[in-house]
C-alpha cells in the first residue's frame, strides 16, 4: 500500500466532525493544500519511477545491441521526470542540468570487439548520478511528508473508531479472519450475540470489553498502515543502491549484472503499480 486513501481520509475528517464536533474540525484550507501536495508528489514519484524503468529496458538492450539511441532518449526523458519530481517537492533548482552527456555511441578509436562494450559503460556512467539525484529526492520527499502520512493514518482510524462508536458498521471482517483460520466459518452479524450470556451487569463488563478488543484491533492494523507507508519509500531507496552496486560491479570491468538490475526494478515496479492502483480506485469514486 503506497498511501492511506487520501480522498478517504478527507472525507473522513468531514465526517468525524459531525459526529464529535467537539474534538475534530472539518479540513481547513491547509490541511486540503497539504493533501493536494501529497498526491502531486505521489503522480510525479510514479512518472519518475516508470520512466527510470523505461531506460533500463533500453540499457539492457545496449548490451545486446546499438541501443544508443534508445538510451539516449531515455535519459533526456528521465531528467525531465526528475526534475519535475523535484520542483513538486519545492527545490529551488532542478538537480539534473540541461548540459548533454558525453554521446554514449561515441566510440572513436576503439576496435569493432570493443565498441559495445564501450557505449553499455558510457551509459552506465550517465545513469548513475540520476539514480544518486533520485535518492535523495526521495529522502526529502519522505522528510517532507512523513508528519502528514501519519496525521492521513491516524485520520483514517479515528474515522472508523467514531463511526464504530456511533453503532455505524460492524466488524464482521476482524473477526471473520480470526475465526477462519482453523476451519470454522464466521457468520455475519454474530458478533451481536458475543455477550448475551450471563446476568445483565456481566454482560455489560463483557460488551465493554469487547469493544476494547475491537479499538485495539483497528488501532494495531493502523500501526501497520503506516508501517508500510514507511517502507514504500525505503524499499524504493534500497532498490536505487541496489542498481547503483551494480553500475558500481559494471565499471570495475565485472559483466552487466541482469539478475541484480532485474531484482530492483521488479521492487520499483511494484511500487509504480501501487501508486497506480489507489490513483485508479480514487478516480473511480469521484
């Protein structure tokens, strides 16, 4: 999960604040600028991500063939992505400047056996201060945002807690995924009937507790939530060093690693197609 469901969570602020106008407001202009920024850098991240990915196919295909060209393409087409990436985020500068790279095809006097050789390494040296610059992007767009995914996280849970509280929905899935493990079969709306037994004080003591019970669960599966928002970003960094080992392999003279540079994009990928996902799922609700 890339993200909390932004479109959620503010609709969730609207709704907490007629049920407990005492403690929640309704989302002020800053809060709906601040989420507005989030899902701008989330679009930017995803453009970014799928053109990086884009030059690997072309990389990897330089090794094979003369893919110069393809290449070439490709890293004009990143450092756009880049550096939009970066004025979203409020740098002052863009970090990849206008200045061509050493032509990658420029393989003057070198033998024909080496030509190929010779143009996969020239790339390879132009792609690795893009990944460096994208590192980094990352690390201020995680300082950046960080703060806010919880605020979103918390927003989401206290949402369904209220609504939870109000007698709004019930938590047949919770318990459903406890009880199915071992064979037996959850039935909706049973949880009515969790504390019928018993004289009416006890059965009070057991509702009250139950409905700890249930707090808990939803406030433990939050913690997770923005555990995995954390993760998104860090994964992402670790596939970019992981790439940049393998340029760091190649330019020792050691042979193109495809398993290695296949190993981080299948984790980058995923990510673009998480990113993707909830885009979809939130314009398929407006």
């Amino acid at each position: 999960m890339i993200s909390p469901g932004l479109d959620n969570f503010l609709e969730g602020q609207y709704m907490l604040a007629a049920l407990d106008p005492a403690k929640y407001s309704a989302p002020d202009n800053n809060l709906l600028n601040n989420v507005k920024q989030i899902e701008s850098a989330l679009s930017a991240r995803a453009v970014l991500l799928g053109r990086l990915s884009q030059l690997y196919t072309s990389f990897v295909a330089l090794a094979s063939y003369d893919a110069s060209g393809q290449v070439k393409s490709g890293l004009t087409s990143l450092d756009g992505a880049i550096n939009n990436y970066a004025s979203v985020l409020g740098a002052a500068s863009p970090p990849i400047s206008s200045v061509a790279d050493t032509a990658i095809s420029d393989a003057g006097g070198i033998i024909a056996s080496e030509i190929q050789k010779h143009m996969v390494l020239k790339a390879s040296e132009a792609i690795v201060p893009r990944l460096n610059a994208i590192s980094g992007l990352l690390a201020n767009e995680n300082a950046k945002y960080a703060a806010l995914q919880d605020e979103i996280t918390r927003g989401l849970r206290d949402t369904a807690l209220v609504l939870w509280e109000h007698g709004i929905g019930a938590p047949d899935p919770i318990l459903s995924s406890q009880i199915g493990s071992f064979g037996l079969t959850y039935v909706t709306g049973s949880y009515s009937q969790a504390c019928k037994n018993g004289v009416a004080a006890a059965q009070q003591v057991c509702k009250d507790q139950f409905d700890a019970a249930i707090k808990k669960a939803v406030e433990n599966r939050a913690a997770r939530v923005a555990a995995l928002q954390a993760q998104s970003i860090t994964s992402n960094q670790a596939a970019l060093n992981g790439l940049i080992a393998a340029h760091g392999e190649l330019e020792k003279g050691k042979p193109l690693d495809l398993t290695a540079i296949t190993e981080q994009l299948t984790t980058i990928r995923g990510v673009i197609d998480d990113i993707n996902n909830a885009q979809k799922s939130n314009a398929q609700k407006k």
